[in-house]
C-alpha cells in the first residue's frame, strides 16, 4: 500500500511537471496591449464662418472620423491636452472675449464646461505639465473695456476645480505658442501690440513650483 501510494504521488507531480513545462513553452501569442494609443484632434477653426466641426485622424487605421461638435461658436481659443482629455481655454464669442473653459473627455467622447478662466482671453496659449493648466498671453479687456495685451500666468488644478495667478509674462504677447521641454512650459514667438512680432529667441520659460 505504501509503495502504491508513492507510486501514486510521483505521478502526479510528473503529470503537473509535464504540464508547467507544456505552458511554459506553448508558443501562444500574447494579447494586444489596451494601452490607448495616441491620435491626433483638429477642433473648430474659421472658414467664412466660424467652424464647430471636431476631426479626429487615427494614424494606425490612416482615417479622419467626427467627434461630437464643439458647444459654442467660439474662435481664437486655446487647446492642449491634459491625460485622456483636451482642454479649450478662452476665445471669442459674438464679438466679445470670454473666460469659458470646456473639455472634451477621450474616453467617453462628450464635451463637459469647466470652471471659468479669471478673466477673459483670446488670442492666448495653453499647456499643461505636472497635470495643471497653464495659461499664457493673448488679449484681455482692460478697465475702460479696451482690448490688452494679458501678461497674468493663470494655471488650473484639477483637483481643486480652481484657476489662479501663478506669474507674469516679461513679454506680454498674443498667438505666440507654448512648448513642454523638461520641467518646463516655454513660450515663443507671437505679437506684441498691433503688428509687432517677437523673434524666437525672446521666451517666457515658467518652471514648475515657480512663479
């Protein structure tokens, strides 16, 4: 009985021996990744009339495809991308500069309003870095209602749901752009004034944790 037993349990663990061995070299394919991968959004413009019309293009299928409209008829805004989401600051809106704030949400594909910027813009940049929102340029009302040049950093933080001052552009400008490099957001180039353009090589670098 003993040496039955033995017998017994020896071929067991050789049966589950064979059959680790067995998975372990199956040559089975492993799944695609579910990792979302990164495409490109076009959103709005001017051709005429002010163009609510939202494009996506997926480099892996080599196609453009529609998105939901974006809500207003808002021209000269801002957009950056924040994690799975697109964020679009500012703009004008029948003739008048506004603050409003919208975010179209990549996973469920809706646009939802966000809190407003502290004071209207158009004309501006925005990135994001360290899941914030920063907010730079364009033009903004003055005290007697005259359209400016805006020199406040403004950022958003998620979690609070709230923008603030950050910092101060030395060189105030509008259609300038802002690029991520390091830890940093840098501002190029733009229009200062009427006509005036800013050469590249004049930045405003704000640094994460400074103002």
């Amino acid at each position: 009985m003993v040496q039955e037993a033995i017998t017994h349990n020896e071929s067991v663990h050789d049966q589950h021996g064979r059959r680790r061995r067995s998975m372990q070299n199956s040559h089975v394919q492993p799944r695609p990744s579910t990792v979302a991968k990164e495409k490109m959004v076009v959103i709005g413009g001017i051709n005429n009339y002010v163009n609510r019309t939202v494009e996506m293009y997926d480099p892996l299928k080599d196609k453009w495809f529609d998105l939901p409209d974006f809500p207003d008829n808002i021209s000269w805004f801002s957009v950056c991308a924040l994690s799975h989401s697109i964020i679009v600051t500012g703009g004008i809106l029948e003739g008048n500069i506004v603050s409003k704030v919208w975010k179209f949400e990549g996973r469920t594909r809706a646009w939802i309003a966000m809190p407003p910027m502290l004071k209207p813009r158009a004309r501006h940049a925005s990135g994001a870095l360290g899941e914030l929102i920063y907010v730079f340029g364009g033009v903004t009302y003055g005290t007697t209602y005259s359209v400016i040049d805006s020199e406040l950093i403004e950022c958003y933080d998620p979690t609070t749901q709230s923008w603030t001052h950050v910092g101060q552009s030395v060189f105030p400008r509008k259609q300038s752009q802002v690029v991520t490099f390091s830890n940093m957001l840098v501002e190029v180039g733009g229009l200062q004034g009427e006509a005036k353009s800013i050469p590249w090589t004049i930045l405003c670098v704000l640094e994460v944790g400074r103002t």
